[in-house]
C-alpha cells in the first residue's frame, strides 16, 4: 500500500511516498530556516506564504521521485493539528483537494503521533506498546504508545517544551535560529561542570517537566556576565544546559517506564537529534534493562515520511476524514 504524506505544520513544507507503512520510497523537505533565521524565530505569515509556493512543486517532485503517479497512490496522509494554523491550512486543503480530484482516501494525522512513528521507520520490528519521550520545539511529552492510534499522555512541559528551551539559550550566546543544534556542536568542546543550572521539581505530577526556569537562569548568568564585562565560556555553558536537559529529560522518562512496567523506550521529536539526549537515554535504557529505540537522525526534524508512516496505520485502524477536515492549531494526543 503506497500513502502520500504531506506536512506543513511549521517552517518544513514536505512530501513523501512511504509503502506499508515502514519503507520510505521518496522524502522531499524544503525547509524555510534561512529566511525565518532573519527574525530569529518562525515568522507564521511568512511560514504560510511559502508553504502555498512550495507545496504543488514538493508534492510533484515526491512522486516523480518515488516514480508513481497520483493514480498509483492509494491514500494521502495529511498533518491536520497542532502547530501554526496558517501553516496547518496550507496542507490541509491541499491534501483535501487533491483526495476530492482524485477520489483517495484522506487521512488526518497528529504531528506527534508522525515524530514517533520516525521509530516504525527506523526499527521495521518495532511494535507497541511503548514508552515514548517526544521532544520537539513545541512540546516535551512523556507518552504511553499503547497502540498504533491510541496514545496516553504520562507527563508535559508545564512552560517551555526541551526544544524551546534549547533555542532561548542557544539564542542568548548569540547562535543563530534553531538555535538547538548549535548548543549541541558547542558543547562537543565544553566542559559542564563549569555551571550548576537549576533542576526544577515540579508538584503534583512527577513525570511533567518544567524548562523556563533553566532558560531563564541562563539568560540571566549572561546578561550579569555582559554587564559586568565579565567573558564566559559559552562551550561549558552550552555543555551544561545539554547535559542538564538529557538528564531531566531522561530521568523521568526512565521512572515512567520503571513505574508503568514497561520494557521498551523510544525517543522522537527534533530534540531527538541532539547527541546529549541520545547519549544519556540510551546508557540510562541499557543501565535499567529497557530496549531503547530512536529514529535515525535524517527523520528527527519534520518531515513527511513519518505523516505516511502514522497514516498507513491509522487507514488500519478506520481512521480517514472527508472534505470537513479542518486545522486545529492546539490538539492533545489523546484527544485525536
Ligand atoms: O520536531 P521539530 O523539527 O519541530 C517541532 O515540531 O517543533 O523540532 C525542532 C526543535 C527545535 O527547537 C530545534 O532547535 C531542536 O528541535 N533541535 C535540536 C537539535 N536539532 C534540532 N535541539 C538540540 N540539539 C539538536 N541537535
Ligand atoms: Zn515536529
């Protein structure tokens, strides 16, 4: 079975033709960061413009590449929510224009749900249930994968989601926009015993997690050493907001697993890329005999391979949407 996926939550504006859910045939990706880099952040306006340029040529080269045509497709896959809903809009009515012409099915898909189907892509033999970590730019979640479609959320960022919190420090040592993967190339050549960065408990549920405090700290830590005339060593800083990240990150996500008595953890989201948080999840997983998972860094960021992939397996499950398919800017996991 062939799904075309198409995604446009963000600033990627993607396509891509995956078979039976598990092997990627073509992946287009045009990517917006240098224009957005400019304002130091994603500019939603701008984001929506480009998608409605870019999407007809990337949904085109994704097939001429995957060597089929519209015809031979059997279902489009679509991102529907969260993300910018200008951005949202774009894909969605694409994706409904083009099922309606060509008379395929449609298939809503949550972009959560696409990071962590990138381990479907990665490991052929993974099935749920699961334990996933999903750390992107917009959210920090500790989630129960108990099916295919059915998700149950353990833990959330109660403020800043990991990626966030990567990109506002990255930002306040003059890196430029996403800001993430800088801190991580910094902190190859940093120490980070240098600084103690605070570790925030959160009441109530000990499995959210809470990052505006360890940004804010850093941000303060730079403007007091900038006033002060005071020059720090922005390896050892950026090593110690990645180490303190990986491992808050990955000791709550080793305590969920332990307390709901599972025996697999995957990790997905564009924090997935940074090698700390790879590193630190995959000795503590060896270190308390969990099978650990992780998608191959080429599908950490957005894309559409993963939107195909989750949407073969929700076509499985009967989940498909008609022409009122609509964005929805902020949706829950377990509310899809
Ligand atoms: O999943 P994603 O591509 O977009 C969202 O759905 O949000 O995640 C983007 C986030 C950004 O915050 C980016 O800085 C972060 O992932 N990121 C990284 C690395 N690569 C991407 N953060 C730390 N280290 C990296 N190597
Ligand atoms: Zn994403």
């Amino acid at each position: 079975m062939l799904i075309l996926g198409i995604e446009s939550s963000c600033d990627e504006t993607a396509a891509s033709v995956v078979k039976d859910g598990r092997t990627i045939v073509s992946s287009v990706i045009s990517t917006q960061i240098e224009e957005h880099k400019k304002y130091g952040g994603v500019v939603p306006e701008i984001a929506s413009r480009r998608h409605c340029e870019n999407i007809l040529g990337v949904v085109k080269k994704a097939l001429s590449d995957a060597d089929v045509t519209l015809e031979e497709i059997d279902a489009i896959a679509v991102t529907y929510a969260p993300g910018l809903i200008g951005a949202l809009l774009v894909g969605v009515n694409f994706a409904k224009g083009l099922a309606m012409a060509s008379g395929k099915p449609l298939i809503p898909v949550h972009h959560i749900a696409g990071h962590i189907a990138t381990n479907y892509l990665t490991f052929p033999d993974l099935e749920p249930p699961y334990l996933c970590l999903v750390a992107s730019g917009g959210h920090s979640h500790i989630i129960e994968v108990l099916s295919y479609t059915k998700f149950r959320v353990v833990g959330r960022t109660r403020d800043d989601a990991a990626g966030e919190c990567f990109d506002k420090c990255a930002r306040a040592m003059g890196f430029p926009y996403p800001g993430g993967v800088h801190i991580d190339k910094a902190s190859q050549n940093g120490d980070p015993s240098e600084f103690k960065l605070p570790r925030p408990a959160v009441a109530g549920n000990e499995f959210d997690f809470s990052f505006s405090g360890l940004k804010t700290s850093v941000i303060n830590l730079i403007h007091n050493s900038q006033q002060k005339g005071v020059e720090l060593n922005y390896n050892n800083l950026a090593s110690s907001v990645q180490t303190t990240i990986s491992e808050v990150l990955t000791e709550k996500t080793i305590k969920a697993g332990k307390a709901l008595g599972y025996r697999k953890i995957a990790l997905a989201g564009g924090v997935s890329a940074n090698t700390g948080v790879r590193a630190t999840l995959a000795q503590a997983c060896k270190d308390n005999g969990f099978e650990f998972y992780m998608p191959e860094k080429s599908l950490c960021g957005d894309n559409a391979s993963m939107i195909a992939c989750q949407g073969y397996y929700n076509y499985l499950a009967g989940i498909t949407a008609d022409e009122s398919l609509n964005a929805v800017a902020t949706l829950s996991m377990e509310d899809i």
